[in-house]
C-alpha cells in the first residue's frame, strides 16, 4: 500500500531505508522482520514493539543507543515487515517462543530488554521463564515502557474491545485510515501528537502485507493477559534482574495508574521515570528524555 502523495517522498523514504537494514529471517517457521546492528562483543540489546506498530517504533531512540550498545529487534508475527498469516491463533506465548528463537539464531548470551506495550506482555511471559531457569539467553535488566501490565488496570479503547468481540471482523473491514488516526492519536500527550506524516508511516507498516486484515485476529492477546494474569504479575514480583519503568503518565491506557498499581502490587522496581506530559508512546513523543534515562538505568545495572 502506497503512502499519501503529499507525505509520500520523505516518510515512505525513512521505512524504506530501515527495511533495508533488517533482514527476514525464518523463525518457529515463519518469516520475522530482525534488524541486527552493532559489534558482537557490545553488550546488547534486545528491544519488542508494541500493538498495533511495529520495530519502527524505535527507530527515534536508535541512535542515542547504538552509540553503546548492540541492538537487536524484530517485528513479531501479525506486524510491520514479517509475515502475517490470517488465522485466529495468534498468542503471547506464541509470540514469545519467536523472540526465543531469535536469541538463539543469534547467539545471544547475556542482554538487556526493552519493551513497549504488547512488547511488554510478551517480556512477562520471557521473563517468567527466566525466572524457572529455562529462558533463552541470559536477561541483565528488563525495562517496560507504557503497556498493559495488569489487566485490571488496562483501560482498552472502544475500538480495541469491539475487535476484540464477535463484531471483530465487521468492524475491521469497516474501519479505515481516518479512523487509525483518531483512535491512535488519542493515547498521544496533547503536545505530542503524531505528525501527520508519522500516521502514514504507522497506518503503512499495519498495511503491509495485507496486515490490517488481521487486526481482530492479533487483539485477542487481551485475553491472554486476562488468562495468565498469576503468571505475568509473578514475573514481576519475583523477577531476578533489576527491573525498570519509563511511563508516559498522560497515557489514557497505561499511564499513572498503571505505575500506582504496579507499586501497589509489590513488583520489583529499581528505576521508575514518570513523564508527566507525555502519552503511551514516550519513545515517539519524548526520545531524547526515554533514551536518557534508559541509559541511566542500564549503566546503574553494569556498575
């Protein structure tokens, strides 16, 4: 799917140019979008998107990162530049054996994680088996950007629950570009809103490969937060590796009160970051504050 003519040139230019420093890679039998950058004796990085974007995501906080570290993303299955099969068995376990299979194919022996969102969620699930002594790889740290922790406290948008119900398809067929646009800029800071270029740019990697298609088949990871919710909040608590969060606090879904009730439950926390102007996308809306304190944090857990 093209770009709009008038934000075609520089933003379809800017996606382009990061495709072509990933590479598809076959994993757990699919084809994953994984951009690999940096000396194999760095220490690393391993950096999982949210719903409904993509890698992408990181590309504004890219640099201030790879000045120090080795970093290692991937678009999961369902998003951005990897496959994305049209089936309704789409699940965070799933998810988080492809990420496991990625840590293996790349050899990657100690690294810190960075997560957003549905990222976050599947980082639970990683971590948990970190916790059993059966993850892949050894984690250092494990930093969480807004996301759903808790389902509790996960205050889905309409348009996510109504995906999410029996409507699911109807709704996703009748939905288009100018309703991404609404929906996804309501969970931004009201300074920061996205540029209408950066919509495009989103809305294009959700169309790739005939992606919007699956959207109603990709939300039911809300139910697995719901299912698992023992086991993900049990990573948490009893997470062996130092554990950050950099929160945009005006994130109508998984903003201050997210971060109150993470407190509230007892979770491991050696960094907390709270952006008080800032929505659900700090790495989008505040890169230079997000890449700072990530730094921070990650250069507390080497000392």
């Amino acid at each position: 799917m093209a770009l709009p003519s008038d934000s075609h040139s520089t933003a379809f230019h800017e996606l382009d140019a990061w495709r072509q420093r990933g590479r598809l890679l076959k994993l757990c039998g699919e084809e994953i979008f994984v951009i690999d950058e940096g000396a194999a004796d760095q220490p690393s990085v391993l950096l999982i998107h949210g719903f409904p974007t993509a890698s992408w995501d990181w590309q504004a906080i890219w640099p201030a990162l790879s000045a120090r570290y080795r970093l290692v993303c991937l678009d999961m299955l369902g998003f951005g530049y990897s496959a994305k099969p049209d089936r309704r068995d789409y699940s965070i376990h799933g998810q988080a054996d492809i990420v496991e299979a990625l840590v293996g194919a790349l050899k990657l022996e100690q690294f810190h994680v960075l997560a957003h969102d549905y990222g976050d969620t599947v980082a639970q699930e990683l971590l948990a088996r970190q916790n059993e002594g059966s993850g892949a790889g050894q984690w250092l740290s494990a930093c969480f950007l807004n996301g759903g922790l808790f389902p509790e406290t996960h205050r889905a948008l309409w348009t996510q629950k109504l995906l999410l119900s029996p409507l699911g398809p109807l709704v996703n067929r009748l939905s288009g570009k100018a309703t991404f646009d609404r929906a996804f800029s309501k969970v931004f800071g009201q300074a920061t809103k996205p540029s209408r270029a950066e919509l495009d740019q989103f809305w294009h990697l959700i169309n790739l490969r005939g992606g919007k298609h699956i959207f109603h088949n990709l939300i039911t990871y809300m139910r697995d937060r719901l299912q698992h919710r023992e086991r993900w909040v049990s990573a948490l608590t009893e997470a062996q590796v130092p554990l950050a969060l950099i929160n945009g606090s005006a994130d109508p879904v998984s903003g201050s009160h997210m971060v109150a009730r993470y407190k509230q439950l007892g979770c491991r926390l050696d960094h907390l970051n709270e952006l008080p102007e800032i929505g659900h996308y700090p790495q989008v809306e505040a890169p230079d504050q997000v890449a700072d304190h990530y730094l921070r944090f990650v250069e507390q857990c080497g000392a």
